[in-house]
C-alpha cells in the first residue's frame, strides 16, 4: 500500500538501485509531507542505507529520480542534513568533539569564513542537546560508540536544516538517551522540520513516528501510521517471525488500532 | 655552504613531503608516494622522448600528470574492480612502471637515459648542479630553487584548503552530501603529491622521499590528537632529521640520506615510547 503525500517535501519516483547486477532497490515510489517523523523500517539488507544514500546522491541510481522541496538535491543543500551510519568514519582520526560538530557549520558559512560566535553557541547548544556538552574538548577516538552516535547527532543538528536524514542514528545508544533524543526530534518536527529515520525498534517506532516506508529491497508500503503499521504489512516486510508479530500484535490491540487477521496469530 | 644547501634540500622535501603526508596516511594511502614515484615513469619518458632534456617543465608536468592518471586507475581499479586499496596500488604502479620501462628500452636506444638515472637523485649532488645565469651569476643550486617553489605550492595548498581536505578526510561521505567535490579535493591532494614526489626524487633519491612522506606524520600522530598540530609536529620531525641527518653522516662520513632516514627512525622510537609510556 501506498499512499502519496500531498504537497510532499521528499519525492521518490521509480527508484533503482543496483550493485554488481543485482537490484538491492527496486522501483521504490513513493512521497512525505511536510513536518513528520518518518521511520524507515525493513530488515537488514532490506536497502534502507542504500535508499538514503540514493536521495542524498551519494550512490548512482539506475533508474529514478528524486526531488526535495521540489527541487533537485543540488539547488537545496543546505536545508538537507544527512547522519551517515557512524561506521563510516575513522573514529582514530585526529580531532575533537566540538571541531566535528563544527562541521555540521560548513553548509552555511562555507569552508572560508573562520568560525564566528554564533556558530560555536549553536555548536555548543546541539551538543547539549545529546546530552554532550561535557565532552566538547574531548578527542573522538575516546568516545564509546553510542557517545559518537551522538556527536554525529548533534553536527546534523548544527546544520539546522529542515529536512533530516538519519541511518540508524539510536544505534548503541542507551534507552533513556533515545528517549530524550526522541522527544528532541519531536520538537524539532513541531517546528515543521521533517525528519526520515532508519530505525529497527518497532516498539518506539510505533509510540514515535506517524509516517513510515517499508523495506525490503522492493517497496512495502509508504503511508501514515493508521494506514500501513499493520500485520500484513509487517509480515510481508519482516516475513513471518512469530515473536515479532507477537509484540506488534500487543501494540495493536493496546492502540485500538485495526487489526486484521485476529485470528491466525494465536 | 655545500653542508647549508643540503640541509636546505632536504629540508624543503621534508617539509613538503611531512604536509602532504599527514592527509596521506589519514587516507591510508601512506604508500601512495611510493607508488606514483614508480608509476610517473612513463610521463618522464614521454617529455623526455619530446624535449630531450632532464629538467624541464614539461618533464615535471608530464610525470605529474602521469601520476594523477595513477591515482585516477587506483581509484578506477578500488572502486568499480572490487580489488582492495592496497592491491590496486600495486597493480597499477607495477603496470605504469613497466609501461616506462618498455618505452625506454624500445624508444630511448640512442639516448642516454635509463630507470636509474631517472628514479634515483642523490642529495649529496646537490651542490654542483647549480644554476649561473648567462651573464656568470651564480643562484644556487636548481633543485633548491625548484623545491622551494614546490614548497609554497604545498604550504598554500594546505592553507587555502585545510578544511576541505580536513572534512573530506575524516567524513567524505558528509562532505560529499554537503555538496563538497571530493573527487576534486582528492585529486588536487594527489596532483601535489606527484608533483612532489617527482621533484623530490629527482633530488634526493627514492627512499628519502618515501620516508619523509610516511615518517614525521606517523611520528606526530603520536604526539598529538590535532591535525593542525600534527601537521606542524610533522613539518619539525622533518627538519630535525634534516639537520640531524646532515650532522650524523659528517659525522661517520656515511650516505646523507640513510642517515636522515635514520634520524626519523630514531625520532619514531622516542614518539613511541612517549606514546607508551607518558601520554595520558
Ligand atoms: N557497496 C556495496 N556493494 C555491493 N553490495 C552492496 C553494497 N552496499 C550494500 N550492498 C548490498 O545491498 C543490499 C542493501 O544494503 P543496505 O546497506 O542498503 O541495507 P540496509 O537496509 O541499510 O541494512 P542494515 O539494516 O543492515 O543497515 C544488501 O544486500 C547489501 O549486501
Ligand atoms: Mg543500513
């Protein structure tokens, strides 16, 4: 099932993604709206790295094209900020934490320009917004992982932008940091940002977001919550893991939201 | 003065070399240099073939354009091949190499011009190839004139793009989703390291110029946790061995660029068990 999205912020039209031959994405179509917390959800290999890395560019599609605010990637830039998986850097790289999250500056100042106030206050507030203000002058490589998590985190928030995409940005962070992350992100989604995160949590995916895209290397289902968070729909993502659809089932039901297929789960 | 302008030579390579090999081993291609300085010997044979001369500028642009297309089958081979990093510099310097080798022995017959000759300069000549105008006046020697410009290239390069490179070292895939060229910032990295690598060479020989790249960065990472001062830890392990190395071939009247090379061994060991032993 798929449901488009009326003036959309992030267009997907008929994208493919292939590696060696072989399609790791297949025709995904789809669209968001405006000011929504968007979990992208699959199983791992589903393609959610690679759908994410195809909308910011940064792999050839085979076919497709994508479109954010209506425009082109390379007309809006700056109001896009992308987390990549934290495993993509050298964490022994020699810098510190404020200097990353500084980074997240460069879309706006440019490489040029030194830094001015304004950019070390914002910097300093996106580290207390993780819960990192202490750390600032601390080297990256004595980090743990969900503390480099959080300073990837917070460069992204640096950034300030308006459309977000984040791979797997809660991966090793511990649950009362996610929550308060989470809350974190729900603000900044009442202040009309939009936010596509990659997550395999469905209890808080399901409590969080109100938008999701399923995954599993063809498209699933793209629609708000109510529309596509049901069994089938999981079941055909996730396959037919008992314990999984357990949960969901109990979510469900919790929630009064329809259920189909009562029956058969037991 | 002939001690001065050696040390000045070696200096100036240390301190190009010590720059640009900070970006380098962060990328973890520190044998890049290495490789080009092979791969680069087609480009020196085609000039040369053309020019008939040793030190020109077509020569330079030649080898550094050469050493560019190096890097670009590298990352040719890396990514779109599936062969690991390390294996596609060896594929590619070997092949390139060979190519050089072939175009000397078939083209060059008649001229005095053989690997050797090419690949290995020696500091210690440094001296006696000096440049006297046509009205008698003497500038010093070539290579130091060279290789300062070399150095201001680098120093400026560095200066002007210690951001960029910074960013598209630690993150490229941020940089490149900010918009950022890394193709563009990669191969201005690699055209320097050509250039430089060739310059060098002709001057002081080959195992100088691999050490100088991979020596005094991997000496100040271990001294400190910023770039910007492990680029200047670098560029002064370069200058102590520089010096030091001058002193200690006077010294047991050995060959200048072991000793300098030695001299970088020794500082190695001292940032190691610094490193060890006393870094919090
Ligand atoms: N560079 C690559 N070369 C070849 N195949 C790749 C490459 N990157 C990913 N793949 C393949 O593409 C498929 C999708 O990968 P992708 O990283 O998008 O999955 P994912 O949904 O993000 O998974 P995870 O939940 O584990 O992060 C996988 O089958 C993977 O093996
Ligand atoms: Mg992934």
């Amino acid at each position: 099932m798929i449901i488009q999205a009326e003036n959309p912020v992030v267009e997907v039209h008929n994208l493919s993604v292939t590696y060696h031959n072989k399609p790791v994405l297949w025709e995904a179509d789809f669209s968001i709206p405006a000011g929504n917390l968007v979990g992208i959800l699959g199983p791992n290999g589903a393609g959610k790295t690679t759908l994410i890395k195809a909308i910011m560019n940064l792999v050839d599609p085979s076919s497709g094209y994508v479109k954010l605010f209506d425009r082109p990637l390379d007309e809006v830039r700056p109001r896009v900020s992308y987390v990549p998986q934290k495993e993509s850097v050298d964490w022994d790289f020699p810098t510190n934490v404020l200097d990353v999250v500084l980074m997240g500056r460069f879309g706006k100042r440019g490489f040029f320009r030194s830094w001015t106030r304004k950019d070390k206050e914002i910097a300093l507030a996106c580290l207390e917004k993780v819960g990192m203000q202490d750390f600032q002058k601390r080297q990256i490589s004595q980090l743990s992982g969900g503390q480099q998590q959080r300073v990837f985190l917070a460069r992204s928030l640096a950034q300030e932008a308006d459309l977000y995409f984040m791979d797997e940005p809660f991966a090793g962070i511990d649950a009362a940091t996610e929550d308060s992350i989470l809350k974190l992100l729900l603000e900044m989604r009442s202040m009309g940002k939009t936010l596509l995160i990659v997550h395999h949590d469905l209890q808080s995916a399901f409590e969080y977001f109100d938008w999701f895209v399923f995954l599993n290397t063809r498209l699933v289902a793209s629609g708000p919550k109510a529309e596509v968070f049901n069994r089938e729909i999981l079941q055909e993502t996730y396959g037919s893991k008992l314990t999984l659809l357990h949960t969901i089932s109990n979510l469900l039901t919790k929630e009064g939201l329809p259920m189909r297929d009562e029956t058969d789960l037991e | 003065m002939s001690a001065f302008w050696i040390i000045l030579t070696g200096s100036l390579v240390a301190a190009s070399c010590g720059l640009l090999g900070c970006f380098l081993i962060l990328r973890r291609m520190a044998m890049i240099g290495d490789a080009i300085s092979h791969a680069v010997l087609p480009g020196i044979v085609i000039a040369y073939i053309f020019t008939h001369s040793l030190d020109s500028l077509p020569m330079i642009l030649g080898a550094t354009s050469v050493g560019l297309l190096a890097t670009f089958l590298i990352e040719l081979v890396h990514q779109k091949g599936k062969v690991q990093a390390d294996a596609a510099i060896g594929l590619i310097f070997t092949f390139l190499f060979s190519c050089g080798v072939i175009l000397i022995s078939s083209w060059t017959k008649h001229i005095d011009l053989d690997a050797d000759c090419v690949l290995h300069g020696e500091i210690a000549m440094v001296p006696f190839e000096l440049w006297i105008t046509e009205s008698g006046l003497n500038l010093g020697p070539i290579a130091v004139w060279k290789l300062s410009i070399l150095f201001l290239i680098v120093v400026g390069l560095i200066y002007v793009g210690y951001r960029p490179l910074r960013l598209t070292t630690f993150d490229p895939q941020y940089a490149a989703a900010i918009g950022v060229s890394t193709g563009f910032w990669h191969y201005l990295l690699m055209g320097a390291v050509s250039m430089t690598t060739v310059l060098s060479f002709e001057s002081v020989g080959a195992i100088l110029v691999v050490a100088f790249l991979v020596a005094p960065p991997a000496i100040a990472y271990l001294l400190t946790e910023r770039l910007d001062h492990m680029l200047l830890i670098s560029l002064l392990a370069g200058l102590i061995s520089a010096v030091g190395g001058y002193a200690l071939a006077a010294a047991l009247e050995g060959a200048i660029a072991g000793a300098m090379t030695a001299v970088l061994g020794i500082e190695f060991i001292f940032a190691y068990c610094y490193y060890v032993y006393l870094r919090k």
